[in-house]
C-alpha cells in the first residue's frame, strides 16, 4: 500500500456516535471542509481526514491499513477482535472517549421466570454479537444455539425466531417497548478511539501522539468540575471529608469573618445535587458548581 502523508480516520456516518465524536474532534481544534453527506471529509488546518462509515466497517477498515484510527463502540471493536482472523488482534483501544455509554445484555420474555445464566442452556438466542455472546457462553459453561441477525434483535421473540436475546441497552427503553427484561451484563460498552498495536513511525505517528495529547486535555476539562463554597472553621474537616475526588481544595479567607472560610476544590466528574446536599448538611453554604473550558496546569 502507497504511504500516505495524512492521517485518516473512521467515523460512524449517522448514528449515536457520530454527532459526540465531531464536537470530540473539533475540541481538539479539527475541522473539516466536506459536507457531512459525504463519505470523504478533508481536514483544514491539521492533515488529519475523515471517513464516514458504518460502525460495524470501522475496526476492518483500521486492521487493513485504510484509516489509522477510528471511533467506534468497544462493543463493536471487541466483537471484531474476537471473530475476525488475522491482524485483527493488533487493534487497540488508545482512549475511552466518556460517550455512547450502553452495555451488552441478555433480556428475557417478562414474563418468563430467570434464575441465572444456566436456564439459557438449550435456548436460542438472537444477537448481532456472535463473537462476544459465544465467548460468555463458554465461561458460564452454558451450550445454546446463537441466531445471528444483523438488526431488529429485540423482536425475535416475539417471531418465535428466538427464545431470547443478546442486544445492546442503552435507556433500556427498547426493552420496555418489547415486553423483554434485562438479565445479565455481558460488556459495558462506550465509545472508543481505536488503531493499531504500534504507532506507524512516519509523520502520522506524531500526529497521532499530538492528537492523544488534546484528547487527554479536552477529556479531562469536559469532566471536571470547579466546587466553590463557604464554610466555618469548625465544619471544615466534616465538608472536606465529603468532597468528591480531586487534587487537594484551596481555602481562602473571608473578609471581615475571620471563623469563616471560602473552599475552592477542582472535582474529577460531575457533582451531583445528592452530594450537594450532603456536603451542605455537613456546614456548607454558598455552594456553586461550574464548569471548567480550558486548564494549563
Ligand atoms: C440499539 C440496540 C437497541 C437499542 C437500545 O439499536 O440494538 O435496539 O439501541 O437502546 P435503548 O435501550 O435506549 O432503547 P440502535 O438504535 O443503535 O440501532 P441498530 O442496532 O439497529 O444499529
Ligand atoms: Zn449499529
């Protein structure tokens, strides 16, 4: 294959992931000119390209050479890797990007009774994770027939096509809508930014390390959290004990309250009303949550 300049990467066209993984790539100061209705889109300012495809085309597309990267779910890239042959255990998982959060599941009939993953022994399943539900299978030591299908696993069922299914849950509404009930977790799953083993040595392995570094840096802004708030002197210690993880908090003097103190903690993820309210119940007030857009420690 002819050495390319410009590194290229696969992305969903249209789906879950995609609009999350364009605002991802423009975080990290990425643009493009093309129209999103195309498959090929030229990157401004960095040489770095996009190739909008379907997800499941993704990990192939990156294992043969044809993109360097791609972003694309962990369920769809483990699936790959554990049915494809050769070359496909080279690709990795470089980041996990904190979007497209879902997990792989058994669901069941609601109203068919369900002790644990034995009772599946004999059942047919449907699923379009072949690779990933025969890989669960054998660690329960369960022997059942796998009805491959490429969508539209959850009506199976009722079809009679299937006893059960194996499919992706995100809300869990889809489950809902099809009188089935979620019985085991087989894979958490989100989007992941994949490529190969090793790093190409030409220029498209230092942009690939560049663009890991903004990736880190935007990740890291978009969960962090600054936590500002007032306390006395004598609830100090029970609020700190209560702060959600992070480096340690920075106490400022209040004017003209010498026994009170203002408390400024950076937080690793969200901050939640709960712990909100825990933290005030403990002496708190005054308490603001905001959100961090750049950091340069
Ligand atoms: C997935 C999955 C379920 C649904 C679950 O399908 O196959 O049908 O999402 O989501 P929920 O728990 O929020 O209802 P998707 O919409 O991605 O389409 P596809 O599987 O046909 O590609
Ligand atoms: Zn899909």
């Amino acid at each position: 294959m002819k050495p390319r300049d410009r590194l290229r990467i696969a992305m969903q066209k249209s789906g879950r992931l995609t609009e999350p993984a364009l605002d991802l790539l423009n975080r990290c100061g990425l643009t493009f000119r093309q129209s999103r209705d195309k498959l090929f889109c030229f990157g401004e300012g960095e040489p770095v390209d996009l190739l909008l495809v379907r997800d499941d085309d993704i990990p192939g597309l990156i294992a043969q050479g044809v993109c360097d990267l791609g972003i694309v779910g962990r369920n769809v890239l483990n699936e790959f890797k554990g049915t494809a042959g050769d070359g496909a255990a080279t690709l990795t998982e470089w980041r996990s990007l904190g979007f497209g959060r879902c997990r792989l599941s058994i669901a069941v009939p609601q109203d068919v009774a369900y002790n644990g993953p034995n009772d599946l022994s004999g059942l047919r399943i449907a699923t379009s994770y072949p690779g990933l539900l025969g890989t669960w299978l054998r660690e329960q030591g369960v022997v059942a027939t796998t009805i491959t299908l490429a969508g539209s696993v959850e009506i199976a069922p009722k079809l009679g096509t299937a006893d059960v299914i194996c499919d992706l849950v995100q809300s869990g509404g889809t489950l809902v809508a099809n009188q089935l009930r979620e019985t085991d977790v087989l894979l958490q799953s989100e989007a992941v930014l994949a490529g190969p083993d090793a790093l190409p040595t030409d220029e498209r392995g230092d942009m690939i390390e560049l663009l890991l570094k903004r990736l880190d840096g935007v990740i890291q802004v978009r969960e962090s959290r600054l936590l500002l708030l007032q306390t006395s002197r004598n609830t100090l210690d029970a609020v700190t004990r209560l702060l959600p993880g992070g480096p340690q908090p920075t106490l400022l003097p209040v004017a003209g309250q010498p026994d009170q103190l203002m408390l400024q903690a950076l937080c690793a993820g969200e901050v939640s009303w709960r712990q909100l309210e825990e933290i005030k119940k403990a002496g708190a007030r005054e308490m603001f949550v905001l959100p961090v857009e750049k950091m340069l420690a």
